[in-house]
C-alpha cells in the first residue's frame, strides 16, 4: 500500500515495543516438585469419560476445576471454566488463572494461533467462557496457575491440561486480552468479538483505559499480511472512541491495541482482535503531529474515516476544542491550508472557534489533482509582531481530486469572504446595470476606496486581528491597507469578476487589487484612491488615479511581492 505509517507521535516512546509479538508480565514455570498428573479432586466422574487431571503442583495448591469435568470434551464454539484456588497469593494486585487454548490444526489467513484468557480469582473463585478462537478440530487446553510464594510473583505454573474437540465450523473468537490489559485497566465495549466483518471499510472503536497518564494515549496498529498502519487515539479522562479506517483495503485486518505500560513508559500490545474488511473504499492518507493532543483540536469533519478521492470543490471542516487540553486556551482559530502538490499553490481559509466548537469551509479551489489539507492552530510563541499571523500544523490529509473546475480566482478565502450573503448583496447593488466588467470593477473600486476610513491606530500600534476581513471591513467601515484589499477582492468576486489580493510594498508593506478585466489583468489600489493621511490624520480625498494606472507610473512606487488566493 501506499502508506508506511499515520502518525508521526509516538517516537522513543514505541522503540521495541511495536510491532511484535508481546512478552506477557508473567512468566509460565515447570514445578519444581514432581509433575506427576492426579485426578481432579472432589469431582464426581462417569466411568465412560477420562477426567480432567491435575498436576501434583494443582493439587497441593488447592485447584479444584467445577467444569469441565472429562477429558477430551465436545463442544459447540466453547464451554464454561470454573473452579476454586486455595492458594492465592497475597497481593493488592489482580490475580489470575491463566489459560491457553492451542489449536491443532492452523488456519493459514490467522496469524495469532494461539489464545488465552486471564480469569481473576476472587475470594479464591473464578469463572470465564472459554470459546475455540479457530472453528472446528481439536484444541490442548492449558491451565496455569500463580505461585503463592512472595519471591515468585508473576511466574505460574502447569495446573492441568485437556484436549477440547470443537464441533462448530463457524469461528467464534473472542477478543485477545494479555495480562497487561488488565494491568491497564483496559477494557473494550466496542467491538464486542474478537472476528466481525465490515461492509464499509471501517470499524467502531470504543472503550476506556484506566487512569492513563497526562498526554497518554491509545496506539492502534493493523497488520494485513507484510502491510501495515497506525493510528493514534487521544484518550479523554480514559475514554476513547472513534470510527476507524481499514486503511489496507479489502482483506482480513489484525487489529492490535497497545497501551502503555508507566513501569517503563513503553507501549506493549494489551489486546488484539480481527476484521474480515469486504469493502475496497481507499481513505484519505491522515498525519498528526504531537500538537494535535496538546491542542484539544478534535476533527469531526473531516473524520479518519474520509475518502480519499474526493469529487467536490467544497470541502467542509467541523470540530471541537476540548477545554482540558494544555494548549487549548490559545487556540481561538483554526486555519485550513488548501495544497496543489504539483503545482505548489495553496489558500488559507481561517474558521473561528466559538464556544468550543468550530465549523466552516475550505475550497479545492485549482482544479483536479493531488491536494494536501493541512490543519494548524496559533503559534503564540511568535506572536512578536501583530500584523503577522503565525500558525503551527497539527494534523494533514492527502486527497485525490477528480471533475471540479478551476475557480482559484472567484472562490473564498482567508479574509475574503465572497460567498457571504452581504457582501453578495452589496455587490449585486453596486454592478446592477454596468454595461461591462470593466465599469463593474470600477464601481466597486469606488465604494470600497469611499466607503472604508482609513485606520492611522490601527497602522500605527500594530492593532491587527487574525479575523480581519472583508466582512469586518464592510461593517466597520475603517481598516488600513489589507482591509481595502479583502473587501475590493471580495465585491469583485462576487460580481464574478476574477480577482486576486496583491502584496508588496508602497513606501512600506502594502497590499492592493488585480481584476481580471476584458482578457488581461489590472491593478488597483483603492488605499491610495481613499485619500491621504498627514499629522496622523486621514482626510478623504477619492481619485481615481489609482484604478487601471499604468503599469510603468504604478511601478514607481509599488513593488509587488506576490498575490494571495
């Protein structure tokens, strides 16, 4: 596949851990005294069956086995193992019987061929189902039981050993769960097997993690033959939950869980399930850097689980901030960054977090092709200077995008609001009746250039807001060089004259307009047009000198640097 990995965040936290098989804490032993196997104690046993023995290890710790009682036994998928244990070692900890089940014969698609369950004992009685994780043949089935002794903590020993003939072809697998998952406090509500099918190519993820560290969080790791990806889950107060992708496409997934184990701050595999996937839909490629935690940003739209080929221009954009996250009171804004790899064009679009949510809309706005959306969040460490924004990524999606057309001049942006409905009206009033683009352009060039007071504060302290815009600039009716800029390009674009907002320098930095009029492109700076400002006072004084000029007359005192869409 095309991917080797999602997310970049786990780093020296993971070396050695991921991706292989898992050590379990505890340690199985031969006993040192005689293993001779005795007959289950105390347990009544037909004369036609064979019972289940006991190994004399089991029998001096005081193991008495309920059910099963014979030896082999059929079933169908699974039976019920219950029991007592005298010999409970004295810990605060859990203490569990350990069971493995072997199959005798190896389903080839299956690469975990053995399973085993960890039974708590508790007030010397356990008591779990025990299902044949393989279908139907013939299973070994071994108990294992703790050492009683203080120095042997964690090391178990053979309890006894019988063989489990499985009449059911269907294969009814429970989810794996290793001792560290109990350590953990792991628990998964959803899925509720250890093998389902999904029809749509992804699969509910959902449970808890007990008193996870600050910043801990759930590592998902699927393998689909040499194939393998990763996805990192947050964890919040302990919950997790989130629709996840198949990202290796059709074809069975084994899904293992690693939690961390805060004995040495490493991730180890705690639980482990399958996934028969039936779908071949290709997800979007989706990275997050370590910020995404931190910043309490939590996508809803889009979600882990979007397409990625993607056939709209519109591309909508929704979440929360969680409020407990460490960085979450810096993040009032987040600004989506719209990419065309190959050509390395990209806009901004800024959506504002309001009462811990945010929603709004980005724009493939250049065409088919391969896109990256970049997500990021204020970066207030470099926040020296208020007329510039600074921003830090925190999670991307790659896209393929397929019949869209190319409106990279007309569409919204950043602080160019085309699309709201006053500036559309404002623009409808001011071009009704205009003959051409070129009176359109000029009307327009006239409003704003009248319309917007020129802020000499604003200039002169530096008072610039991420939120600037075209709109705050239509309703205030004041602004400095860039808010003549976003409203002129707004108007002219929804007027549907093609426009872009211009930087450079004037004297300082500055920014104007270019339209797109009668086949060539002119420029216009309604600033300049406005008036004029001396002893830190605007007076308004409209020209039109500076609609259309010539190109040579206006490269005397602008240099343009660039244009953004």
């Amino acid at each position: 596949m095309r991917r080797s990995g999602v997310i970049f965040i786990l780093s020296l936290m993971l070396t050695g851990c991921l991706g292989h098989d898992n050590e379990p804490l505890s340690k199985e032993h031969t006993a040192p005294e005689n293993t001779e196997e005795k007959t289950a104690s105390n347990q009544k046993v037909s004369s036609e069956v064979t019972p289940v023995k006991l190994t004399s290890y089991a029998e001096r710790a005081g193991l008495k086995l309920d059910s099963p009682l014979q030896d082999p036994m059929e079933v169908n998928t699974g039976f019920t193992l219950s029991g007592e244990l005298r010999d409970v070692p004295k810990t605060d900890s859990p203490v569990y019987i350990w069971v493995k089940v072997i199959p005798k014969a190896i389903i080839d698609d299956l690469d975990d061929e053995n399973f085993h369950y960890y039974i708590p004992i508790e007030d010397g009685k356990f008591s779990t189902q025990v299902n044949m994780h393989h279908g139907a043949g013939d299973y070994q089935v071994s108990i294992l039981i703790p050492s009683s002794k203080k120095e042997e903590a964690d090391q178990y020993y053979d309890g006894a050993k019988f063989t489990v003939k499985n009449k059911d072809q269907e294969i009814g697998r429970d989810i794996l769960y290793h001792e560290l998952a109990f350590v953990n406090g792991l628990t998964i509500t959803t899925p509720e097997k250890g093998m389902i099918t999904s029809d749509d190519g992804t699969f509910a993820l959902k449970g808890r993690v007990g008193n996870p560290s600050p910043g801990e969080e759930l590592v998902v790791e699927m393998y689909k033959g040499e194939e393998s990806e990763l996805v990192v889950l947050p964890l919040y107060d302990g919950y997790f939950e989130e629709q996840i992708p198949l990202y290796l496409g059709k074809g069975r997934h084994h899904i293992k869980l690693f939690t961390l184990y805060k004995e040495d701050d490493n991730y180890y595999e705690t639980a482990s399930f399958f996934i028969d996937n039936q779908s071949d839909i290709d997800f979007a490629e989706f990275q997050k850097s370590e910020l995404y935690l931190a910043s309490g940003v939590a996508l809803e739209e889009p979600s882990l689980h979007k397409e990625a080929l993607i056939d709209e221009a519109i591309y909508p954009i929704s979440g929360k901030v969680v409020p407990e996250a460490p960085l979450s009171s810096d993040v009032d804004y987040v600004i989506a960054t719209v990419v065309l790899l190959d050509e390395e064009l990209e806009a901004n679009y800024l959506i504002p977090v309001e009462n811990g949510r945010f929603s709004g809309e980005a724009y493939f706005r250049f065409g088919p092709g391969e896109y990256e959306v970049i997500f990021s969040i204020p970066d207030v460490e470099k926040g020296d200077d208020p007329s510039a924004y600074h921003y830090q990524p925190i999670a991307h999606f790659t896209h393929t995008v397929a019949d869209v057309p190319d409106h990279r001049d007309l569409l919204p942006s950043w602080g160019i609001q085309s699309e709201h409905p006053a500036i559309k009206q404002w623009a409808e009033e001011l071009t009704t009746g205009k003959k051409d683009d070129r009176s359109k352009a000029k009307a327009i060039y006239r409003f704003v250039a009248q319309h917007i007071a020129y802020d000499v504060d604003k200039a002169e302290q530096n008072t610039f807001r991420a939120d600037d815009s075209a709109l705050s600039a239509l309703e205030s009716g004041t602004g400095v060089c860039q808010d003549y800029a976003y409203l002129a390009t707004a108007l002219l674009r929804a007027a549907n004259i093609k426009a872009h907002y211009v930087t450079g320098e004037a004297v300082e930095r500055h920014a104007w307009v270019e339209a797109f009029i009668n086949g060539e492109w002119i420029e216009m700076d309604p600033t300049w047009g406005a008036g004029y400002v001396e002893n830190n006072t605007f007076y308004p004084a409209y020209t039109e000198v500076y609609f259309d000029p010539d190109p040579e007359l206006l490269a005397e005192t602008h240099t343009r640097t660039g244009i953004i869409y």
